[in-house]
C-alpha cells in the first residue's frame, strides 16, 4: 500500500478577505489530494468576530495577532504553520494565499515537480498591467550588484505554460515546500525593510544551495484588491 507524504497546507486571511471567502471555499473543497490537512491562520484585529465565523464553519481555525503591520502579520502567521508542520514531522508545508483560486489537482501537479521549493503562476497588479508574480535575477549596471525584478511585459510568454523554471521567486500564493527546506528555513519579518517574508524566504532559499521554482502550466485565479488598499502595508 502507497503512503502519501504528509502535507499541511495553511491559508491566512483577516476580515478584509472576506470578499472572496465563498469562491475560495469552493475551491478548497475540489482540492485532490489524500493525505492533506488544511488549517486557517487568522490575524484579525477585530476582537475574534472572523476567527469564530471561520470555527462556525467547522475549520480548524488558529489565531495570531496582528502585530504592527500586514507583513509582520504574514511572517508570524506564516512561522505559525511552519512550527507546526516541524512538531509534527509533516513532509510537505503548502501556502495557499486566500485570495486564489485553483484547479483540483494543482497540489499533484507541483509534487510531482519533486522540487524543494516549486510554486503555481499567479498575477498581480492593477487590472490593466497585471503581471505575474516571479522575480528574475538582475544586476545593477552600476554597482553591478546582483538582485532581483519583476518581470517585464514582453518575458511573460516565457513564462507561461513553459513547464519548469528556476525563478528568484514566485511569491507563497500556492507554493509547495519540502521537509528539508520548512525544517531549516524561517519566515522572518524585519520592520526597517518594505520587503514581505516571501521575499526573504526565496532569498534564504538561494543562500542555502536550493533554487525557486515555478510551475508557469499551472495558473491560479488571483482575486486581490489593489495593494493601495491595504491600510497597514
């Protein structure tokens, strides 16, 4: 008999994903995989009201406060899971971003990659200019130090349904993290730098001898509001 490899997967949200709740549940619903156990991580700062609506609808629910901002909240909520999976000894860690949508087989699709970081393609961006959310190397022509960009209009068909590509990053909206990686690695916060952890754990993926990958055949939906309206980016 095949024993799956464990997997957590966790989704954070507060009340200002509230929006896209019910498509989002639909889609977890689909999700097929036998061996997968999702927690919500909520960081709310509303006295506990999206946390109990989240139980009501009988998730396994966990609370993180908030902190100073939105990207102290993602790097707490975030680390919050990776503990876990670590105490339990899980072999896959799974981010799904609550604001996405994806197939019923995306999970299948980025483990069998076999990859120990390997993320879905995504967009991001105002309507108009959307973008998808992977980073490639540059370097600075006049320091000529090395560091990473968005990619620009015309490098998106590189970059979709192309199969397997090392990136710097691609974002944790649906990213699949092996054991070796979520044991060694944190996700940090770090209030002087604008950055978000997702940025510094790519970074640290890099520094450790593993690479970022992207799976551009599989696409999910990104149903985010416009990054001006975060109040406490």
């Amino acid at each position: 008999m095949f024993d799956w490899p464990r997997v957590l997967a966790f989704t954070i949200t507060y009340n200002g994903k509230d929006y896209v709740y019910e498509e989002f549940k639909e889609s977890l619903a689909k999700l097929d995989y036998p061996n997968v156990r999702h927690i919500w991580i909520d960081n709310s700062d509303d006295g506990g009201v999206y946390f109990e609506k989240l139980k009501a609808d009988g998730f396994e629910t966990y609370h993180v406060e908030r902190g100073n901002n939105s990207r102290e909240a993602l790097a707490r909520s975030q680390e919050f899971a990776r503990r876990i999976a670590v105490a339990e000894d899980y072999d896959y860690l799974l981010s799904i971003e609550s604001d996405l949508l994806f197939s019923s087989t995306a999970l299948y699709r980025l483990m069998a990659r076999n990859k120990e970081v390997v993320g879905a393609r995504y967009d991001i961006g105002p309507a108009d200019t959307r973008l998808p959310c992977i980073t490639i190397s540059k370097t600075d022509p006049i320091t000529k130090l090395v560091g990473s960009r968005l990619l620009k209009p015309e490098e998106v068909k590189d970059y979709t349904n192309k199969g397997l590509a090392i990136v710097n990053g691609c974002g944790l909206g649906f990213t699949l993290i092996t054991k070796e990686v979520f044991t060694k690695l944190q996700f940090t916060y770090y209030p002087d730098l604008r950055g978000h952890s997702d940025i510094f754990f790519h970074n640290d993926v890099w520094k450790h001898g593993w690479r970022v990958y992207c799976d551009t055949d599989v696409y999910c939906v990104h149903k985010n509001v416009p990054w001006t309206q975060v109040q406490d980016r």
